[in-house]
C-alpha cells in the first residue's frame, strides 16, 4: 500500500473519513468552517467542484504542509439543487419528490499539496423506485438524514429498499469517489 505524507481530510463527513480508512490510507481531518455559498449564475453541475476548490483554499492557507483533500457532494434534480434539509419535514418533502424518478449526484473534488492543485467532478445518476409516504417516513424516524445532501443516504435503509438502479460509482453517492481519489493520488502526488 502506497503511504503519502502528512495526507489531510478537510471533511467533517463521517462517511468520506470511512471510505478513506477502508482503502487503507494514513491520513488525519482537519476541518475548518466553511461559508458554502457559491455565484447564483453557476452551472449547477460546477457547482460541487467550485465549492471543494474554495474549501481546499482556506484549508491551505491555514495547513501549509501536507497533502490536503476537499470535497463537495450535492443531489440535482431538474437542474435544481437539493441540499440538506433544514427539518424533517423538508426532508420528507425532498425524498417525495424523488420518488420514482432520476436524479444526479455530484461530488467535486480538490486534492492540493502545495505545489500543485487538481480538482474533478464525479456524476452518478440514482433512479429511485416508487416510494409511499409509510416509507420515506420510517426512514425519516429511523435515521433522520439532516446532513445529507438529497435527504438521504444510499448506504442507508431508504438505499437498501428504494434505489431501483445507479449508473456511476456507487461510493459518489455515499459521499466520495474514492477510486478516482486513489488514483489521482497514487498518479499525481
């Protein structure tokens, strides 16, 4: 197994910190917080990857050393972004909506050392059986998905019974696409 030194997750996600561990790297997270709003003409499909090249700049300025990863992840549907929701009611709004339908998931990332800086976007599309309102309710009760963005986790019951089919890569969905992360690391740094 490659070894990089001093790699830095700059993510509070606990799911990305997971896919990082479970490919076997050494790597600490530091986090700072970070204002996520972005041009309101943005393409949508620009809009993860700008946002995790913005993070990686303020994670640099403060963690000179080291090889630092940023990443966003947002939920399209019809062009419009779907974030986290602020409530559960919203949350139960959101999955209604993608309930039998396809969407797109969209992480960016940036991976920077302080010589060089490469950023990527990664898009899978997700296409959700039908859900009835007892469903995405007992998802809502069991694992409140207030910090996800779309309302929801693939990795969690609601992926299990409801996501009829993914084109793409599976681990973008759940927050990271760690295999184009490995190889961006592995090639680049």
């Amino acid at each position: 197994m490659r070894h990089f030194n001093n790699l830095i997750l700059a993510s509070k996600s606990p799911r990305r910190k997971q896919l990082l561990e479970d490919v076997g790297l050494d790597f600490e997270v530091k986090t700072i917080d970070f204002d996520e709003t972005f041009p309101e003409d943005m393409d949508a499909m620009k809009v993860a990857e700008f946002l995790a090249i913005e993070k990686n700049k303020v994670h640099r300025e403060a963690f000179v050393k080291g090889t630092i990863i940023t990443s966003d992840t947002i939920v399209l549907f019809n062009n419009r972004i779907l974030g986290k929701p602020k409530d559960r009611a919203e949350a139960k709004s959101v999955l209604t909506l993608l309930s039998g339908k396809i969407h797109q998931v969209i992480s960016g990332v940036c991976i920077s050392d302080g010589n060089k800086q490469i950023s990527f976007s990664n898009l899978t599309e997700v296409k959700f059986r039908h859900l009835d309102e007892e469903e995405i309710s007992h998802y809502i009760k069991i694992a409140p998905p207030l910090d996800k963005a779309g309302s929801y986790g693939i990795q969690d019951w609601i992926g299990l019974i409801g996501v009829e089919w993914i084109k793409g890569s599976y681990y973008n969905v759940v927050g990271l696409p760690v295999d184009e992360v490995y190889d961006v690391l592995k090639n680049e740094f």
